[in-house]
C-alpha cells in the first residue's frame, strides 16, 4: 500500500513538472518572472505605439525617439491636412487599432483634448500615457 501511494505522489510531481516545462514554466521557480512579465509587457506598449506613429505619421519607426514631437512628425508627410484636429484623431484611430491597446480603457480614452500644450505632445508621453496598458 506505501508503495503505491508513493508512486501515485512521484507520478503526481513528474507531471506538474512536465506541465510547468511545456507550459512555460513556473513563476514561483523563477523569481524574475513577473519582473521579466512586466519588460515583456511594457516592449509590447512602446512596439505598438511605434508601429501606430509609423502607420499613422509615415515616418518609419527607427527614425524617431521618445523626445520627437508628435505635430513634428505628422507635418513631415502631410504639410497640407492639420494635426489637430485630423491628424489626432487618426493617430488616436491608429493606436486604437493595435492589438496591445484593443481592450485597453486608457487608449480608449484617447481624445483631441489630451493632445493639447501640457498634455501629450511627444512620442515619450505617448509611451507614458499608455503604459498601464502593458
């Protein structure tokens, strides 16, 4: 009888750790986990919103840094339509539109009037406004 319960309790482990490998893993094994989660999670935030500015403002992705201001970079490739309230509002429809953002209340909550002189104006405010996303 000790014997059997030994083997059902060794099965029992073989299969929690197999389950952890091809599951990846077992956060309570690896104390970075979460942390590494979180990295993941915030690259996800600043990819998207990269990819939204590019598709959004034409100007390729690598092209601009966090500093770049977000009227700057729409004027570039469409001197003749205004940033706001047109070119905000696309670029607001673009984020919207990126799987990281999709169910996302604070970029659903992107508005003209967030774009204004103390508000979001430059690609870094962007990423800081939307970080909660990640």
């Amino acid at each position: 009888m000790r014997k059997s319960i030994f083997y059902s309790k060794f099965n029992l482990l073989r299969v929690i750790i197999l389950t952890a490998v091809l599951f990846g893993g077992c956060s309570s094994l690896d104390p970075n986990a979460a942390n590494n989660r979180g990295n993941m999670s915030q690259e996800n935030v600043r990819n998207d919103v990269d990819k939204a500015i590019d598709d959004w403002s034409g100007v390729e992705a690598g092209s601009f840094g966090q500093g770049m201001s977000l009227s700057s970079l729409w004027i570039r490739n469409h001197p003749t339509i205004s940033y706001n309230p047109v070119g905000i509002d696309r670029l607001t429809g673009k984020i919207k539109q990126r799987p990281t953002f999709v169910n996302c209340p604070r970029a659903d909550s992107l508005n003209r009037g967030m774009f204004r002189d103390d508000g979001i104006r430059t690609v870094g405010h962007l990423y800081d406004y939307l970080s909660p996303c990640g």
